[in-house]
C-alpha cells in the first residue's frame, strides 16, 4: 500500500509521539487475542528482570537525518529531519570509550554519513583502535558528489559495511525504500566490490541486511543468504560477504504501516506466537547500549525511538559509567517481541 | 479530518463471527488436540518433518504448498502459504506461477476428461 514520502513528524501525525505509540503497543485486548505482555513471557522462562551480560558495543545514532523516507524506518528519518548528534557530544562518546573495553562502534542513523563530523569523528575510532561499523543506505554514496568517495574512506580505515537491501529485485526494495533506490543502491554495491569490500580474501567487510517488506516474519537466514548471493551475482555481478535477517520491529513508520493496512494485531500475534526463549536469552541489548543523537542512553534503538531510557543512574553520555550500565534493568515493552520471534533479530542478524 | 488512531486498532468484541470461514480460526489449528490428542500429535509431527528442508527447499515446499491451497479452495491455506512463501523469499512473480500451475492442473484434469466424453460419444453414435 501507498503511504506518505513524509516523516511522521512533518506529517505531525499522531504516532510521531512516543508516548502514542507506547499506548497503542501495550494495548494488548485485540479483536480477536489477548496478548501477554513481554515481561510476563521472560518471567515464565526465569528470564525477568532482563539484565546486561556484559556491555561489548556502543551503538551511536548520529541522528535523524536521512536522504531515504523508507516506509518502514523505525526511526522516522528523513531529508525533513534535522536532529543530528554534535562534535561535543562525539567527544562524550570517545571520552566514555577510554578506559573501557568495549570494541566495537557501532554507527547508525538516519543517514550517519551525512552528519558533517561524521568522518572526524570515524577519523578518531579509528585511532582508539575500535572496531568501526557503520550503516550505510547505500544510496548515499551517489546522493552527492561529496559522498562518492566513502568506499575509499571506509576502506582507509577498514570501517565494516552494513547496509539494507530488503531484496534482490527492484519491485519489493522500491517499495519499501523508495522509487530507484535498488537500481541506486546496485551502482553502490559495485562501488564498494570495487575498492575490495565483500571480495572473496579481503578483509574489507560488506554486510547485507534483509528485512521483509511488509506484514511478515524473516524466513530462515542461511537460506535467503543462499538466495541473496546467487541473485546479486549472477544479476549484478555484486559480492558481499554475510546477509542479516532482521525483523520488523511495530515502532514508528513500521508502526504506522501495521495500523494503517490492519496488519497490526496480525502481526503482533505472529510475533508473540513465535517467541523463542532462545532468542530471548541472546537479544542484543544485553551487550549493546545506544547513545541518542542528543547524548541520551537507551538500552536499544528502538527503545531510543520510543524514549524509554535507560533504567540507571547514569542516563546520559557525558556521565558514562559502565559498571552501572552493566546493573541496571533493561527497560521492555511489547516491542520487544520483535527480538525474540523465530530464530531472533538483531542488528547482527539471527541470534540463535 | 484526521481520524484518531486508535480508530484504527480493532478491540474484542462480544459478538461471534457468523462465517464458517473465521480467518482467526486459523491460529487454532492445534486446537484439533482437544478432541483427539494422539492422531493430532501423530499429523502435526508429520507436519512438521513434511516442511523441513529436505531434497526440496523450504521455500519450494512453501510454494507448492500454495499451489495445492489453490487447488482445494482452503481459505486458510492460502493466506498461511501466502506469509509462509513471503517469509521463505519467494517473489510474486513465482508465488503467481504457482497458482497457474495450480490453475493449468485442474483446467486440465477438466479436459482431460473430454477424451473419455469422446470415447463415449464415438460408442453410442454412429
């Protein structure tokens, strides 16, 4: 289905509010099921309260901004968009990265690359000898000819590639990121093979994130990797190296899409039918903690989205303090489903 | 004007669907336990093993699966092979074909049977 090419925000449509979309997720008597909510389930399985296993990646959305309007962004990106994290608060995150031993940066967005201290700051990671991730829209690289040299910049300093194809066809991936962003996001791909990323014995890592394109869960990961490498070379001649299931999570514009198609409780029901303890033990907020382009601490993006802060005493960046992260309760709402469906969703992938 | 969205959402109702076919229905399937357990363990282990990978993908499975929904006119069928075919990756494009095959099998088996209608008609003419 058609929806606007707006952010939510510009639309000053109502689930724009995080306060909105919190009440209609713990709205849990739907038509036809009742839903359980998020804690009661980690509470059967001993799991409740949900707590760090030991924080090893700082995830740092660098802010709203986006040259995409995607229709399911969690985030409610877009070119309309403005917030984006500034070089004090960068030099917060480095400064709460000293002494630390956590390895990994992992950069997100909205379009990370179009913050104007994004390279300085990739520039300073790469000194502290961090490992640097970083997702990419792909489309970005050709959206200005100031961008088109990023293969090189992530090669210099091995920065590793994430970005979202939702799949090997222009139809599903147009649908859900916008007319002419596969066709775009092919000549990206070919940029980055050809400075060396997702070529067979480099070192130079290009990872591929599949999410479905609407109302439905992630099929197995192995098999649509299988599917992904075969299509993209013999179609493309494009090489990556590993291909990350991801689940949609029911915040913001994905939200938005579920209510407005009545693919809500359908969905919500999928989710809770297909929890997996398994999944629930290995989520992703337990050793990953999310700074706010404002310098605001989150257990998640998608926690950061829905403002649920962090549930500690340290709350904001430029107080960092690990040893109380790694106590505090991980804050849950019914969202939270998102993670633990199947074989679960991170932003590595699959967790079990 | 813009409708609230909390329009949107569907609550619990008090009133039974008047339909046999409930898509709700659907997610109950196991229920069929309640008035025979053991058969029901026996069909959904088959079940089970049937759509795992094997000599055929899952995916495969998911598609023919779609394409016999088809044939048998199960409501139910097709909208779980339809998310079942979505989740495996399968594009409209196959998940369509799979529906004409579905289509060409019964055409088919239809005029197939012309050939007995002849045979019988070249019996009682002349």
């Amino acid at each position: 289905m058609a929806l606007a090419t707006k952010s939510l925000q510009f639309r000053a449509h109502e689930l724009a509010n995080a306060s909105t979309q919190l009440k209609v997720l713990s709205t849990n008597e739907l038509e036809n099921i009742s839903l359980p909510t998020f804690s009661d389930k980690l509470k059967a399985i001993n799991l409740y309260p949900l707590l760090p296993t030991g924080i090893q990646i700082l995830q740092v959305n660098m802010g709203k901004m986006c040259n995409q309007t995607c229709k399911h962004c969690h985030v409610d990106a877009g070119p309309d968009r403005k917030e984006i994290m500034s070089r004090v608060t960068m030099k917060q995150c480095l400064e709460a990265l000293k002494g630390t031993d956590i390895t990994t940066v992992d950069l997100t967005g909205g379009a990370p690359e179009m913050n104007p201290d994004f390279r300085w700051f990739v520039e300073e990671l790469s000194k502290m000898g961090k490992k640097i991730m970083v997702r990419c829209n792909l489309t970005i690289i050709l959206a200005n000819p100031k961008y088109n040299d990023l293969p090189q910049f992530f090669k210099k300093h091995k920065v590793e590639v994430i970005s979202s194809l939702p799949y090997f066809a222009a139809r599903r991936t147009d649908a859900q990121r916008g007319e002419g962003v596969f066709e775009k996001s092919v000549k990206a791909l070919k940029m980055l093979n050809e400075v060396g990323y997702g070529k067979e014995g480099s070192e130079l890592i290009l990872n591929l994130v599949y999410n479905p394109t609407g109302a439905f869960l992630p099929g197995s990961q192995n098999e649509l990797e299988a599917e992904f490498t075969k299509k993209l070379k013999e179609g493309f001649d494009v090489e990556f190296n590993s291909l990350f299931a991801i689940t949609n999570i029911p915040v913001s514009r994905f939200l938005e899409y579920l209510v407005a198609s009545d693919n809500y409780e359908g969905y919500m029901e999928k989710l809770v039918d297909a929890f997996n303890p398994s999944a629930a033990m290995g989520v992703m907020c337990r050793d990953t903690i999310s700074v706010g382009w404002d310098g605001y601490l989150y257990d998640c993006d998608f926690n950061q989205m829905l403002e649920l802060k962090v549930n500690s005493k340290t709350k904001h960046i430029s107080e960092f303090n690990l040893d109380e992260l790694n106590k505090r309760n991980i804050e849950l709402n019914q969202h939270c489903y998102g993670c633990t469906a199947g074989a679960g969703s991170s932003c590595g992938g699959e967790v079990v | 004007m813009k409708q609230p969205i909390f329009i949107h959402l569907k609550f619990k109702s008090k009133f039974m669907s008047k339909t046999y076919y409930d898509p709700a229905d659907l997610s109950k399937f196991g229920d069929i336990k309640e008035f025979q357990p053991e058969l029901a363990k026996k069909f959904f282990d088959y079940y089970g093993d049937v759509f795992k990978e094997g000599a055929l993908t899952a995916r495969e499975k998911s598609l023919i699966a779609l394409a016999v929904s088809h044939a048998i006119q199960c409501p139910y069928c097709i909208d779980a092979y339809t998310s079942g075919s979505l989740e495996k990756g399968a594009d409209e494009e196959q998940m369509m074909e799979a529906v004409h095959v579905a289509a060409a099998i019964r055409g088919g088996a239809s005029l197939v049977h012309g050939v007995q209608m002849m045979n019988k008609t070249k019996d009682l003419t002349m």
